[in-house]
C-alpha cells in the first residue's frame, strides 16, 4: 500500500480523535494534523514518526497554502456548531478556500464530513435544512454542500453523511449525543411505557474511523458513488425502548402510543425548548436513508453494531 501525505482538519473533535488515532496506531500514513489546541489531543501522536502537528485554526488556512499543494488526500472534519456567522465561515468558506488550495494534479482524494440531517429518505438534499433558522450548524452543512458540488475538486471528494453518532469515553472526546447519555438514561423508566412510530440510524466514530481507513486505501473507483450514508441497520424507537429496558434489566408491560397530544403535553410539563427544526424533526419521525454503510460494508469488523455495545463503550452499565 502506497504511504500517503495526509492533511487531516478537526483532530481534536469526537470523530477526529478516532480517525487520528486508527490511522496513527494502524497505518504508516504520513499525517498532518490541524488543531487549534494541541494539549486537549488524548491519543499519542508520539508513539510513531510521520506525525506533524500543526497548531491552528481554518481562519488561517492560507499559511499552509505551500504544505497543501503537496498532500495526496485530505481529511476534513472540522466543523463549527455555531452561532450563524462563525459556522458559515469555517463550515462554507474557510472549508471552500482549503479545498481551492489543494493541487489537482496531487491530490487523489477529499475525505468530506457532511451530516446525514442535510439528506431526506431517498439521499437526496432536504430543501428544509438550508431553510430553517436556529440550527446553524445544519444549515450552514447544506449550504456548504451545495457550494461544493460546483467544485473543480468535486469528482475527487469522497463524501461521508454520518447518522446519529455516538462515541468517546476516557480516552477519546464525546459527542453531543453521548455528552447527554447519561441524562437520557434517567428517562428510561418512564420510556419504557410508550411506543412510537419513528426510526434512525446510528454508529460509533470507531466505527466511522475505520470506514475512513477503507476509502484513505481504496477510493471509490472512476465512475462508482463517491457519497455514503454512514450508519448501522435502521432502529425502530419500539426497538429501542426494549433494548434499553433489557440493557438496564427493566420489564415491560403494556406500551402507550406515544400520539401528539401526548408529545405537547410533554413539551409544556417540562418546559422543552422547541424550535423550527425539533418541531420539523417531531413531525418527520423517520430519520432513516437509502443503502446506508458501516465498516462490514466494505468487508472491515464493525466495532458497535447495537445500541448495547455502543452503551457498554460509553460506560454505561447494564443492570441486571
């Protein structure tokens, strides 16, 4: 396997940390790692030579112009959460003005980080995520990616849509959704008495790290799809709850549909902020995609593929 020269964006973030560290411990890759702050890495950028820190944000892009010319793959990962300036600049045109810097006589490959809330159920762009206010960083993701299609480097960008992502514990930095497992947790005595008609899909950046090694060594060829949905088999929110209850040792004994009404009146109880898109996301249910992948996918061991085992790495204890 050819050793490549790879500028990676956003190592200090949930997802970058796994990528970092599997392409770090797993491969003899030459890596070149943007991060802002250098002391909050958790993995041993030390422990091979090949590993170039470089302390930085994507506002300041442009010094690396000189070092961008000569990477055969990139890896971009970084994102902003918002507000609406801030994610615009680094998730539209900071990300624009690294792609731009690259040669396209060098580069063989653009990993993309997109989000799969910018997808409806077909894989198609959802006219609603460019619309809505209040959620920056989905906006500014589907605006990023209508930019990018009109890229000269398009036909090089390996596009990934991750799907609800959990990960990180000790070592590595956590996601939104796992920062909150534990909150969640709390709610499944009461969860367990209600169904509803809903499903997603989910993976660990274990997971998704390991589908980033596949394309790092084996792009998509000419002609084949450059875009994937990241994500395990479709879950059902009635599967879910039961997973839980047996997760946590807790039975069932008749379920409630969980209807409209009772939603609202969950809302008002608790006080729940909701806005454009938690309203859009109340009524649309089925956050689910076409053809979705995950490590086995591409003939590679899928290190979480239940609920269950994504609950066991985050340190969440099962009960008996």
């Amino acid at each position: 396997m050819n050793r490549k020269r790879i500028f990676m964006t956003g190592a200090g973030g949930c997802i970058g940390h796994y990528i970092a560290d599997a392409l770090i411990r797993e491969t003899d890759h030459e890596l070149f790692l943007l991060l802002r702050d250098p002391g909050k890495l958790r993995f041993d950028y030390q422990m091979r030579p090949g590993i170039k820190i470089l302390q930085g944000d994507m506002r300041s892009i442009a010094q690396y112009s000189d070092l961008l010319k000569e990477m055969d793959t990139a890896i971009l990962t970084a994102t902003s959460w918002g507000g609406e300036q801030e994610a615009y600049e680094i998730n539209v045109q900071r990300t624009e003005e690294l792609i731009d810097l690259l040669d396209p006589a060098v580069c063989e490959q653009i990993i993309y980080f997109s989000t799969a809330s910018i997808l409806d159920q077909q894989n198609q762009p959802l006219a609603v995520a460019g619309q809505v206010q209040g959620q920056d960083y989905i906006r500014s993701k589907y605006l990023g990616f209508q930019k990018l299609q009109q890229s000269p480097m398009f036909a090089k960008m390996t596009v990934l849509f991750p799907t609800i992502v959990f990960g990180g514990n000790e070592r590595f930095p956590k996601s939104p959704l796992t920062a909150g497992l534990g909150d969640v947790m709390r709610w499944v005595p009461l969860a367990r008495f209600f169904k509803a008609d809903a499903s997603f899909h989910f993976i660990h950046g274990r997971d998704i790290a390991e589908v980033v090694r596949h394309f790092v060594d084996v792009p998509p060829a000419p002609g084949e799809s450059r875009q994937f949905v990241l994500g395990n088999d479709r879950l059902t929110v009635e599967a879910l709850v039961g997973e839980l209850a047996a997760y946590f040792g807790q039975r069932i004994y008749f379920q409630v549909p969980l209807t409209q009404a009772w939603v609202n009146f969950f809302i008002k109880v608790f006080r729940i902020q909701i806005g454009e898109w938690e309203r859009f996301a109340i009524n649309h249910r089925h956050f689910t995609h076409q053809n979705v992948v995950n490590p086995a996918s591409f003939g590679r061991q899928t290190f979480y593929p239940t609920l269950s085992s994504v609950l066991q790495v985050c340190g969440i204890a099962p009960k008996r």
